[in-house]
C-alpha cells in the first residue's frame, strides 16, 4: 500500500537516502536543525509499506517566493508514476495556496534525471552554483508565474 501523509522531522533522519541525496545530507553541520526547518512550509512524506519512498516541500522564503526541497529513496524507482504524479499534484496545489511567483530548487550536476524531470515540469534551469554544497555543483532551477 503507498500512501500521502504529512511530512514529520523524523521522515528526514530515517529515510534510506539515494547515493546524492547522501552526500548532501553529510554536508548538513546539523541535519537535525535541518530536519525540523522543513516543518516551516508546506511538506509531505510519501509511504509505501511502512518505507519512506520520498519527502518532498516548499520552504517560504518571502512573499510570493518558495524554495522546494526533496529527499527520495530508491523506492521512487518502484513507484515512480505515483511519484511523479503526486509531486505535480502538491506542487500546483503549493503554489496557489502560497500564492507563489517564484518556486527555486537545486539539483545537483550530476544528476540528470532530476534535471529532465524539472524540465518537463515547466522549471528553468537558470544556471551553475559551483561548490555549493560538499564541494559539488548544483544547477538552480526555478518555475516563474508567467503574468
């Protein structure tokens, strides 16, 4: 059974990171702070089985501005219709209820299925942020309200 429930700190602590998604969290000086900061917007937990799959949320960063944040597990790879599907979803609903004009995210250089994935979600890659996090790149992507 996969199900959508609301994202909880620990979610952040316990989840079998895919290989990026863990050198990012060994960057954080304290995933814990990390980990309770993502309670501030918006954030959700996608299960399957009692295995955390994906934890997924846009921070408020200022009027109209959000910064969205994932982490996944190998799992998305089982489930990844309803991944997908359900990111989009929350997503868009995100984004009216924030009503938000700029939704930023980093991804990481290397890793190319996120950027395509951010692609075909309407998001802009707006360029390199070199040495951002543990020493790697990470290209900054951004969905803009078009007026």
């Amino acid at each position: 059974m996969i199900e959508l429930r609301k994202y909880v700190p620990e979610d952040f602590m316990i989840i079998k990171r895919r290989d990026f998604d863990e050198l990012t969290f060994n960057s954080f000086p304290n995933p814990k702070a990390i980990s309770l900061r993502l309670t501030k917007g918006p954030a959700y937990t996608i299960v399957a089985n009692s295995d955390l799959v994906a934890c997924a949320g846009v921070l408020p960063l200022w009027k109209g501005v959000g910064e969205g944040w994932a982490v996944t597990s190998n799992l998305v790879e089982k489930y990844p219709v309803f991944f997908a599907k359900t990111v989009w979803a929350k997503i868009t609903e995100i984004i009216e209820v924030m009503q938000l004009i700029r939704l930023q995210t980093l991804v990481d250089c290397d890793h190319v299925v996120s950027q395509n994935w951010l692609d075909r979600m309407g998001f802009t890659n707006e360029g390199i942020m070199r040495k951002y996090l543990g020493g790697r790149d990470f290209f900054r992507y951004a969905w803009i309200r078009e007026s």
